[in-house]
C-alpha cells in the first residue's frame, strides 16, 4: 500500500545499509574518490586554461586555427546530428515496434559502435575511402575528397555516435507498447494528420531528450581528429552542456605534451 | 513479418539497414577485407609479433584493472547516489556522466598534467615513490576514468527499481544487512553490473584518446595495441594496421557475445516454463 | 504466541494512518483485519512485524515488549501482498533462505528435510526447482506460505493474501489456510480488505475505519449485530430507510418496529436483501417491483416504496413476479441507526 511505504518523518525501521555509521563512511569515501577521480582533472583543465592569464586565453581562442577547430566541430554536430538522429528514431521505431528476421542481429550491428575502439573505425574508414582504399581510385579520379576533410569527420562522428538516439528511444518505445499507436492508427480520420500529435507527449520529449544527447555527443567528439570519440551521455541537463562547451572550448588552450602530436595524420 | 497493423515497417527498417551498411558494416567489412588479403602467414606474423603480443598483454591486463576498480567505485556511486540523500547528491549524480562527455584526448591532457611528476597528484605521489604518469598505473587511472559511468549508469536504474519488499523479506526471515545485499540485492544487480562490466572493459580495450598522452607509449612498456594500430598508419603499413585493427574488432565481437550470453544467463530465473 | 497492541498510533507525513489502536491476540487465533484502503490495516500489520515502528503505544509478544524489536529478531513470518519471492532462487532455495540465515545452524540435510517437509505442506512436491516466474500465482502465494513458514515464525502475517489472485483460487487457498492454521496452530493475523475473506477464514473479525477499530467480534458477533453504519454497509449489500424514532418504536407507514435504546427523533433502520418477503397483500410496507434481475442461485428484485425509497431484495429463482407489480415487503431483522 503507498501509505505504507511513503517516507515518514516518524521513526523507521532502517534499510538496507541505513545504519548511520555506515552511510556517512560510504558518502565519504564516495565523495572523497569524486573528487580525485573527476572533479580534479576538470578543475586542471581549468586552471591551466587561465593560467597564462584571460589576455593569453583569448589569443588562443582568437588563433585562426582555434576558431577553426571549433568551427569544425560545430559544423560536424550540425551534419552529423539531424541524420543520426533520423537514423535513430527509424531504427528504434523498427526495432520495438516490429518483429521480422534478423531483428536480434541488427541491435547487435547497431551497439558495434559502442564497443570498438575508435581507432579501429578510424582505420576502417581509411580502407573505405582512403586511397588504398575500396572507393580510393574513384574518389581520387572524381576528385572527392572524403578523407581528412568535412566529409570524413562527419562520417567518422556517424559511426561514433551512431547507437545514442536508438539505445534511449528503443527502452522508451518498448515500455511504451504497441497499443497508443495502434489506437492512434485505427482512429486516424484518413491521412495522419493528428498522428504527432497522438502520440504520448513523452515519446516526443524523449525524443528531444535523446537527440539533444546525441547533439553534445556529436559536439564534443573532437574535430581535428578522424578518430572522433564516442561520448555517451544518458540524462542530458543543461549545466553539462554548457560545461562541455566550455571545455571542447577550453581545449585548444592546454598546452599539448610535446612527447607525440595526434595532428599530423599520413597523407 | 509484421504481426501488427502498425505503419511504416519498410520505411524505417530501409533508413535503418542502409544507414547500418553505409556507416557501420561497410567500413568494418573494408578493414576485414583488408586484413584478409594479406595471406595467412604474414597475418600471422603481424598479429603475432612480440611488439603484438606485448601490447595485447599490456592492454588486456590494465583494461582487467581499470575494470576491477570501477565494479567497485561504480557500484558504491550508484549506491550512494540512489539510497542516499545528502546535500550535493544531484549534482555528484550529474558529474557522473562527465567523463563521457568529456573528449578523451581532453580527459588524457588533464589526467597527465594532473599526474606529471611536477602536477598536483603526481608531485606527492612521486615523493613516496610513486610513479604514475608514463607508467602502466596512468593506462590503468586513463582507463577507469573514461569507462567509470558505465557501470555506475547501468547499476544505477536496475538499483532505483528493486522491490523494497524483497529486502523486507529478506529481514522478516532474519538476515543480516550483509547477508540481504549478497544473497538478495547482488544478484539481481548481476545481469546490469556484467552488462556495465563488459561495456566498461571493451571501452578500456579500445581507448585511445585519452591514453596516449599519459602512457609514455614506450614499446613492450606501454604501449596499448590501439597506438600500435596507429604507429603502423603513421609507417604508413597500411595491411599491419588492418591486421591489428582486426585483433581488436574480434576482441570488441567476442566482447558484445560473451555480455549477451552471460546476461541471458543471469537472467535465466526470468524465462518462463 | 499472544500479541497485544496497546493504544497504537502511526503517523506518516501527510496522515495519521493509526490512531491509538488497541488489540488482544489469542494465542493460536486467527484473526482478520478487515478495512477499506487506507483504513491503516496494513500499518498495523507491518507494526506488528516491525517493519515500521510505532510512534505511540506499544506492541507485546507475549509478555514481552517487542515495539522496538528489530524485524529481524522478532521471529514473524511474514507473507508479503505480492509475495516478495526472490526471483533469482529457485522454489527450494526461497523456501531455504530463512534457514541459511539462522543463527541457529542447521546442516544440509537438515534443512533439505524440512524444505521437503514444507513442499509437501503446501502441496508443492515437484515443483522445488523452478523460478517464482515459472510458476502461477496461487502456487508462488504457497512458496511464499512455506518460507515464512521455514524460520517456524511465533506469528504468521499475511499482507492481503489473496488479493493477487483469481477468484476461483482465491476461494480453494482460504479453505486451504483454514486447514494449515488449524494443522498448525500458530498465531495467524491477516489483513484483507475483502468481507467474505475475512468472515471465511477467521475467528474474528477487527473491523478498522479510518485507522480506528470501529468492531471486534467473531464472524457472527459482527455479521448479527454491527455496531456502525459504516460496518452494516461494509459488510455487505444493505437497504436504509429513514426513519423517525419515538418511544423506542420507529414506524414506517403502518409497520411498527420495536427499537430498544435508540433516543427518539430521526434515524435510520438498515436490513440485508435476504431478510425480506414479499407479500401479494397483508402486512408489510407498500412497494412496487422496478425490476428483477436473475442470478445463479436467486433472483434481485428491485422495487420502489410508495413513499419513494428504491430498495433491493432477493427471491428464489421461482419468484413469480415481474416489474409494476404491487405488493408488500416484509422486513425481517432490521438495525435501526441514529441518523
């Protein structure tokens, strides 16, 4: 009964791992290891950002090839993201909402990306367009170039980025069921017109949520790399938005260790 | 093969499958195309080389470690935050997904200047003699960092889920609160903590980024096989990158079918007779 | 075990659930707590096995003050609404937990023997290897039986035992609790929110209201004689008929009835659908039947008092009138009520 397990301000009989000692070592030890483990390494970036001054921040900021890294990475996101977030809404549709062969084989092509590394799609996307590669010749004779150039960060971002918008639409759709839909469809007067509308508002709240995570996903992963890191993020809020921002923007002004530069890629 | 009424099945599974083709299988079916051409022997040879084998070794053995840490601080994060409530709670909850969103060449910058041996962590630890930057102990703390929210992100929903009255009945039959959460709450975690596991170490197999800066990258040292995928790009030996890039598929492969065989073991109480 | 509640109260945040409830168990009763949702029937259960603490009063396990006993110490079975299986232990190992646990040590075999002997109790010999999933929802209410019953609880506490259930095994398993109890002979409080639950298998009924005890009694105690509208109603389908009192008589056209110790002036005389007759002429209040609806084993007529109150009686299946025929109801033990 909810009346029962509604908290009270009254004395309670503890749960699980209530005892008082215990959960004030446990928030201490876990606070204690946030803060190593994830609160300092954002708070070096930080401080070494500004540490040369605001002046030296905004030169660096102002550098031409700065402003032209970002640039890039926003150019990326904004290609990158309509088209997965396309892909991911047909795929999750398909998906739940579906049974047909291969359905089982085709969720597990659809998370690859999760679990290989981003070297080995990087190295697989020269094989495909590179010039050894499969489309090489033809690409080189048409002069398209793919590779270390918009379209191949684009395409390495897709790949990255690809399962997000599907993996949080496929929980939602399924939890949701088949039935709103199908009374939608029977009640449908004749083309679809109210069918957005029909749908449960949450399905379309999701639906933003999840591609404003694909959105930072496809923002953050680094330009000036065709080896895009794969960033997923499961509940979005603002304040980490702005704080990727900061950071993706902060970037380019930490001193890079000399010992090995990613920048200089074979061509 | 629909079995409802519902609209648009050849719609969406054509964007589905041709998107699938075009970014996903294309590209890997290149790389393995690639592989192959090189003939059994040199294939062997390549994949099989000392340098290879080291890197496997060392990539393996500090993925093992950067997991092993997480299973416990990611299962201890995602207790705290859903049983507890304290002051902070939600904003530790939003720091969680940091590392995601973070690019991993970022988080490797920050990881290095932070453990250098003139940076804030690394500046103490070098005084009582530890080394952590350069080392296979900085592969280790890059990796835990980049994979941490994995675990606490699967754990963390199946743990806000959990029948209270399960744990209820596990003190009604007289159980210690020690003996509830082994015998009750772990194994119900279990299917979510592999699947993290699994995520959390096929990530830590494959990273990069955020490695490269903080391993010193020295061969047979620490140097992880990704870097040696790329050094072999940068030789421009194109068909020895594929061949390393193809151990690293099957290991991400072999990954994804160990997590769903153990997951439907696990949860093999589920399945109804 | 004899269990006492003495003047109980529990408040949650937004409500008092409890207010000052007082109770005598037997030892060996069964007994039901029987209210609608939210009548704190199910505070009280959970008080007893101490999975809340009271915020006033005190509960005794015997003579012993068990209020701020842990749960686990306590020694109750408890049998959860939903049965709170563990759903990743097989029957055997769930029915097994409690006496893994124990403090007091048992071998394997031990307790093989005893999860044996329990299958057999609750008729479930075959079935000790499957998951609580694999099995239906009358057969998981009897693990759940069996593995409170496993840790040889002082008291048994069954949390709406047979809410979850089909009607037609609803009905088998309260025959088959009856059984066990008696078997057994151990304390039995029960919550329910179902009437005939209650009055089925309990010796006594504790009838609560908006957490208070509004009747205790025997099944018959509380069916002859309820002590409240609340219960008269609670308990089953009921007519009302407003009536004035004067002189301990209340009258209702011409038909007197004898009301010993209700004050005069409005009130309000209740009586069940299977305690009238209906007359074609004589004695009885004027009525005319609105409509007959049949039913397995009677027939409900609803018929309209010329004074215009509707009310609804039962028949024989081979009651011969239809509706607008006239006629007289003849009202048998009637309660009349201060309005």
């Amino acid at each position: 009964m909810a009346k029962a397990q509604a908290r009270t301000k009254t004395r309670r009989p503890p749960r699980i791992g209530e005892a008082p000692a215990f959960r004030n070592t446990m928030i201490a030890i876990v606070l204690t290891l946030v803060a190593l483990v994830i609160v300092a390494p954002l708070a070096v970036i930080g401080y070494e950002a500004f540490s040369k001054g605001i002046a030296y921040f905004g030169k660096t900021i102002a550098n031409s090839d700065t402003r032209h890294a970002i640039l890039m990475t926003a150019l990326t996101a904004l290609i990158a993201v309509p088209i997965n977030t396309a892909f991911g809404v047909a795929a999750a549709w398909a998906i739940t909402k579906f049974d047909f062969p291969g359905r089982r084989l085709l969720l597990i092509v659809i998370e690859i990306p999760f679990s290989v590394s981003p070297i080995v799609a990087g190295v697989a996307y020269l094989f495909v367009y590179g010039l050894q590669g499969l489309f090489g010749k033809t690409l080189q004779s048409a002069d398209v170039k793919i590779l270390f150039a918009l379209p191949g960060i684009v395409l390495a971002s897709m790949f990255v980025t690809a399962p997000f918008v599907a993996r949080e639409l496929i929980p939602l759709m399924q939890a949701q069921g088949r039935d709103l839909e199908e009374a939608a469809t029977s009640l449908m007067p004749a083309a679809g017109g109210h069918s957005s509308s029909s749908r449960s508002p949450t399905s379309n709240g999701r639906c933003y949520m999840a591609s404003f995570s694909a959105t930072r996903g496809s923002w953050v992963s680094s330009a000036r790399s065709p080896w895009s890191q794969a960033i997923f993020v499961a509940r979005p809020t603002p304040c980490r938005c702005i704080s990727n921002c900061s950071i993706t923007i902060t970037t380019p002004s930490v001193p890079l260790p000399q010992h090995r530069s990613l920048r200089h890629s074979p061509s | 093969m629909a079995r409802r009424i519902l609209p648009g099945l050849p719609l969406t599974l054509g964007i589905t499958l041709v998107y699938v083709a075009i970014i996903v299988v294309l590209p890997l079916g290149a790389l393995i195309f690639k592989a192959a051409s090189l003939g059994p022997e040199d294939y062997w040879r390549i994949v099989s080389s000392e340098r290879a084998i080291a890197s496997y070794r060392i990539t393996i053995l500090c993925a093992l470690a950067a997991t092993l840490f997480n299973l416990v601080f990611g299962l201890a994060l995602a207790w705290v935050i859903v049983r507890y409530r304290f002051p902070g709670r939600r904003f530790i909850d939003a720091l969680v997904d940091l590392p995601f969103a973070l690019p991993t060449a970022v988080a490797g910058i920050a990881l290095t200047t932070l453990f250098a041996s003139n940076g804030w962590f690394g500046a103490p630890l070098a005084a009582i003699g530890i080394k952590v930057a350069y080392t296979p102990l900085g592969i280790i703390i890059a990796m835990a960092f980049t994979s941490l929210p994995f675990i606490v992100r699967t754990v963390q929903p199946v743990l806000e889920e959990l029948d209270p009255a399960l744990e209820e009945a596990g003190q009604t039959l007289g159980a210690s609160d020690l003996e509830i959460f082994l015998r009750v709450i772990l194994p119900q975690l279990a299917p979510a903590l592999l699947a993290g596991l699994s995520l959390s170490f096929a990530r830590s197999l494959g990273e990069f980024g955020a490695i490269i800066f903080i391993a010193g990258n020295e061969p047979f040292e620490t140097e992880i096989t990704a870097l040696l995928a790329f050094i072999r790009l940068e030789e421009y030996d194109y068909p020895a990158s594929a061949a390393i890039a193809s151990v690293m598929l099957l290991a991400a492969f072999t990954m994804l079918a160990v997590t769903n065989l153990l997951q439907t073991r696990a949860l093999r109480y589920t399945v109804k007779g | 075990m004899k269990i006492r509640l003495d003047t109980v109260v529990k408040t949650f945040d937004t409500f008092r659930a409890v207010h000052g409830v007082s109770l005598d168990i037997e030892s060996g009763e069964l007994v039901a707590l029987l209210g609608p949702s939210g009548s704190g029937k199910t505070t009280i259960l959970r008080m007893v096995a101490g999975l809340e603490f009271p915020d006033g009063g005190a509960i005794y396990f015997g003579d012993e003050n068990a209020t701020d006993i842990e749960v686990r110490h306590r020694g109750v079975g408890f049998v959860f609404q939903h049965y709170a299986l563990f759903p990743h232990m097989t029957v055997d190992e769930n029915i097994a937990f409690g006496m893994k646990v124990s403090k007091t040590k048992r071998s394997a075999a031990e307790i093989s023997d005893r999860v044996a002997h329990l299958l057999r109790l609750v008729q479930l010999e075959g079935l000790q290897d499957r998951f609580p999933a694999q099995i239906s929802g009358g057969q998981r209410q009897r693990v759940a039986l069996a593995r409170a019953l496993a840790v040889d609880p002082k008291v048994l506490l069954l949390d709406e035992p047979f809410g979850a259930l089909d009607a037609n095994v609803r009905r088998d398993l309260r025959r088959w609790l009856r059984k066990i109890h008696d078997e057994l002979g151990i304390t039995t409080l029960f919550v329910t929110h179902d009437q005939a639950e209650a009055l089925d298998l309990a010796d006594r009924v504790v009838i609560l209201d908006k957490g208070k005890i509004v009747q205790t009694g025997t099944p018959e105690e509380v069916c002859r004689a309820p002590a409240s509208v609340f219960v008269m109603n609670f308990l089953g389908d009921a007519n009302r008929l407003k009536v004035t009192v004067s002189g301990e008589k209340a009258q209702i056209q011409d038909v007197t009835f004898d009301v010993a110790g209700i004050a005069d002036g409005a009130a309000e005389l209740y009586f069940r659908p299977a305690d009238v007759t209906w007359r074609e002429d004589g004695h009885g209040i004027q009525a005319t039947i609105a409509r007959v609806i049949d039913r397995p084993d009677s027939r409900r007529v609803l018929a309209l008092t010329t004074d215009g109150h509707s009310i609804e009686f039962d028949a024989a299946p081979e009651f011969p009138f239809r509706a607008d025929t006239r006629g007289f109801v003849d009202i048998r033990r009637p309660r009349v009520y201060p309005a």
